[in-house]
C-alpha cells in the first residue's frame, strides 16, 4: 500500500474490475452520443428502388441518341411521376415521363435528361403543373445517367454501423432511414461525484474569506458526459468523517456502478476519505508515481467500485484522463485499446521530477510534423492553464529533462473528441 505504483500498473488493476453495463432499448430520438451495443445490418437496399437524381424527363436513351441543339428529339409525354408515387405502365419507343427528383423511374425508362436540357426549362421561373403533351430534349444521354439505382448506396443484409460507435446526427438519420426507430445501447453508467473539503463553496455562493468554488464538479461532470457516463452529483462534503460517510452512502442509493470523490485522499490531517472508504470497504491502492495527480485512490465502498481523484483541479482532471476514462470505456462497452497519441516536437525545454508526468501544452501542425511548447508553469493549481492547452504531453518515468526538439507523445484535447469516445 506504501509503494509507488506506476501508471501502467495502476491503470490495469483499475481495468479489470469493470465490466460492461446492462444493454437497453432506446427511441432513436434519445439515441444522439450513444454507443451502439450491437451492429445494425440494413434490412433494405438503398436506394430501395430507382429514382431520378434530377427533375426532369425518364427517357429511353436510344431514342435520344441522335438529339442536338440544331436537331432536337421531341418525344410523347405520356405520364407524370412525382416523387411519393409509383408508375406501372412501360414507357414505348418515342415516349417520355415527367419525373420529380427522388421519384421512381418508370418502366422501360433507363435514363434521366434534366428539365435544363429540355424546351420545358424557363430559368428563375416555376414549371407549370400540367404535363406537357410533348417535349424537345437537346443533348442526348447514356443509360443510368442522372439515375440512383436500387442498392447502389446499401444492400440489404450490410452492415452500416458497428457495436460501439457514438450515434453522430448522421448516423440516426441512416437509422431513420432503414425503419430502425430503436437501438440497443449500453445503459449510460450512473457515476456518483462528490467533492470535499472545508474551502469549498457551490458555485452560485458568493465567495468568503479563505474559500473557493467547486470547480471539480463541473469538470468532472464534463468528462463523464462525454465518456457516455451519468453524472450524479452528490455535493460537497466538509472534512468531517461523518459528512463524507452520509455522501458515500447517498452513492449506494443512487445505485452507483462507480463513485468518484475528489480531495481527502492524500496525507493531510483533514483528508478523511480514505479512512471512511476503508471502513466500509477496501483500498487497493492510493499513490501512483505520476505528476499531477500521485494520490489516486483504488478501492470500493460496499461493494461499489471508488476512485479518489487529488483535489488540485489540474490533478483531478489528469487522473481522470489516465485511469477513470478508461474505466467508463470498459462500462460503456468498449474495447480495451491504448488512446490515441500523436508524436511531437518540443518548442521549449521541458524540467520533470522523475515521475510519468503529463504536462500541459500548446501543440500545432505545421510542414507534416506536429510541435508543442508549454502553456506556462504547471502547478497542479492552475487550471487557466489546461484551458489554454490543447494536448496533454507525456514525460516517461525516470526522464528528468529534455532538450528542445525532443519528441515526446501527446494526447491532444480536442473539445469532444479528447477521449475514447468520439
């Protein structure tokens, strides 16, 4: 319990206690930013019938063939096709269809010729509803041109989403699409957050002498949400043994599948949490050799697993990024796989402790080679210093400085698309 564990081994022993939650049925209109628990295969071709590309006229392309400006082909307009209905009759030798984008192609037809390419065409003006008896065409076409043709986007049977892909507004259009007005999903993981400490105030207090606002709670939350997480805020907990038990506790009715504390993990005398958590429960662990963040707690409380993030607001966002986002990947049903990094170029010299340390950085791409300087100094205090970063750069254990143009390995912060589930 002493020791210092590295991050790697940290991350493991917190890896294999989770397991996937519960799968459910959800209304695709509550299905945006969900992880697919299972693939959807079309049960349609698509387009699922063939349909004009343009407004125009459904032609048989031979009888065109010879068509000029100078020499026009006329041809019978013998029906009209708007889109929404369907046509049984077979176009004959020297006849035409009226036909609206997205309708059906007529029997016998095998190309569409644009209404621009027609005597019917008045630029800046409204067709006429009534068919025409006849019309000119000007230019000839191939068959199948200006013709989406039945399966040529999807056949029936393919898979057009996997398990575990984040429902984008796209993708719910496609389900739409195929008559999928359900999914199955993995339950959003109900995380249970509490915050302590005696300096902290909520956010809409106006401040007092020696006092802060909860900051955490909001960061915390963010993170969750976007790793497909619930957030269930239980509050703030003053540096009482009591107090904390009572917001612990509020966690197991909450039926939490995971509780995230931040603060009164480490060895100050006011840090209450470990001691409560261990009354009722276990610790496997609580320092990691990492910089920001070595007092990470692992453990459960009766029977539900717990973390214990630093209070420090750039620690806790850290141990968030490095072991709690990986806990909510294996509760949302994700594949365990490293996240991704990209590979920089230090702008500036960079000073460590020895300790795996993720530092906060200012990274751009320039002339096919990614570079990164620091945001500043990298006190675990200065979170306006997170908000300028937009990458996380990684210093090895056991590395204690590096000179300008080192490469390191950088996790970027891209608004939603900084964790596994983007």
């Amino acid at each position: 319990m002493n020791a210092l564990l590295s991050v790697s081994d940290a991350r493991q022993r917190i890896i294999k206690v989770f397991s996937p939650v519960s799968v459910e049925r959800i209304p695709l209109t509550e299905a945006y930013g969900r992880l697919l628990a299972e693939a959807v295969s079309s049960p349609i071709d698509l387009p699922i019938f063939d349909n004009s590309s343009m407004d125009g006229f459904a032609v048989r392309a031979e009888d065109i063939a010879q068509a000029s400006p100078e020499k026009p082909a006329e041809l019978k307009v013998v029906v009209d096709v708007p889109a929404g209905t369907m046509v049984f009759n077979s176009l004959r030798p020297g006849e035409a269809g009226r036909i609206m984008t997205g309708a059906p192609l007529p029997p016998g037809a095998n190309a569409i010729v644009p209404v621009e390419s027609t005597n019917h065409y008045r630029p800046g003006e409204k067709p006429p509803p009534a068919v025409p008896a006849n019309v000119l065409i000007y230019n000839p076409v191939e068959a199948g041109d200006y013709i989406r043709s039945k399966g040529q986007d999807v056949r029936a049977g393919e898979v057009v989403l996997r398990a575990g892909a984040r429902l984008r507004s796209q993708d719910l259009g496609m389900l739409a699409m195929l008559g999928c007005a359900e999914v199955s999903s993995y339950r959003r993981p109900r995380v249970a957050m509490l915050s302590t400490g005696d300096e902290l105030l909520p956010v809409h207090m106006a401040l007092e002498p020696g006092k802060i606002h909860d900051s955490n709670a909001y960061t915390l939350s963010a993170q969750v949400l976007r790793d497909g997480g619930q957030a269930v805020y239980l509050g703030i907990a003053p540096d009482r043994e009591e107090a904390v038990e009572a917001l612990l506790e509020q966690a197991i009715t909450n039926q939490a599948d995971l509780i995230l504390s931040s603060a009164g993990v480490s060895v100050g005398a006011f840090d209450f949490v470990r001691n409560v958590v261990e009354r009722h429960g276990h610790l496997d662990f609580w320092r990691v050799n990492m910089r920001p963040g070595k007092p990470i707690a692992f453990g459960s409380y009766r029977g539900i697993p717990f973390i214990g993030l630093p209070g420090n607001p750039v620690s806790a966002f850290v141990g968030y990024e490095v072991f709690v986002s990986y806990a909510l990947k294996r509760l949302v049903g994700l594949p365990d796989q490293p996240r991704p990094s990209v590979t920089m170029r230090l702008l500036d010299p960079i000073e460590s402790d020895g300790r795996e340390s993720y530092l906060r950085g200012i990274a751009k791409f320039e002339n096919g080679k990614w570079y990164a300087r620091l945001t500043g100094h990298q006190d675990s205090g200065n979170l306006f210093s997170l908000v300028q970063a937009n990458a996380l750069l990684i210093i090895p254990s056991g590395v204690k400085s590096l000179p300008v143009e080192s490469t390191v390995q950088a996790w970027l912060l891209n608004d939603f698309n900084e964790g596994f589930i983007s």
